[in-house]
C-alpha cells in the first residue's frame, strides 16, 4: 500500500512506488494485491480484510530527521511522531483499526522525504530510493 498525496513531491513516494509495480512484469500478480491509498487509507480497509493478506506494507514519506531518500521499516506505533499529516487518518490509528481481528503482520516503510513543495513527481534522490525499493520488493516476491 503506498500512502501519500502525488502533488506534493516527496509525499508521493508511496503511490510512486505502487504505480512503479503495477507496471513491473511479475509472474504471479493474482497473489498479490496493490493499493495506491493516496491521501486516504482508511477507504481501503474492507478490501484489506476480505483480501485476508499475509502481509501488508505500508510505504508513505516519514520525517526521520535523515538524510533525503534514506529508507527505513518504522515500528507501526510511532507513524504519529514521524509521519507526514497529509492524510485524512492517522496512520497509527489506521494499522491499530486493521489488526483489530485480523492476523497478518503490518510493516511499514518510511521514506525521507526532501521536498513537500508542489510537483507532480519526487525529487531525483527520492525517486531513486523508490526505484531501489521497487527492487528490493521484485527480487523477495519472485
């Protein structure tokens, strides 16, 4: 699941990388499920639990306070003080809602971003750590 708004730079990351793999040639996408939550994750909740996923990763812009395009997995409960507040929901909030009854494990990725201006695309050293990503993701999943 990537979560970010696409018109303000960096904070795009997360439907960046969901759009870079939808595109990807993967052999056996039936078994995999990709959401470009944009700015509202909680609207995909329903698809998450009938979907019953082993997994779900949660990619979205996070100020670490690193530098630009550093990537790191951030425990789940601390999206409140590093997440970026462009979505309608918490996301610590939202991944407490999700494992309420369910049983499958939520890892969340974050990326730092450089820029939160308005552009349509992220910055060069954000785009570049999402295409690693792309990879990393690509080679676990063949």
């Amino acid at each position: 699941m990537g979560v970010g708004n696409e018109l303000k730079c960096d904070d795009g990351v997360g439907p960046y990388i969901i759009n870079k793999l939808k595109d990807e040639n993967i052999e056996d996408k039936k078994k995999l499920l990709f959401i470009d939550a944009k700015t509202v994750p909680e609207n995909f909740t329903g698809k998450i639990r009938k979907e019953k996923p082993t997994h779900l990763i949660i990619v979205d812009a996070c100020l670490m306070d690193e530098e630009p395009g550093t990537m790191k997995i951030v425990n789940k409960y601390d999206f409140a003080s590093i997440g970026i507040s462009t979505h309608s929901m918490s996301l610590s909030f939202f991944v407490r809602y999700l494992e309420r009854d369910t049983e499958f494990r939520i890892i969340f990725v974050g990326i730092e971003p450089e820029s939160m201006d308005y552009a349509d695309n992220p910055t060069a050293k954000v785009a570049k750590a999402a295409d690693e990503f792309v990879n990393i993701l690509k080679e676990i999943i063949l």
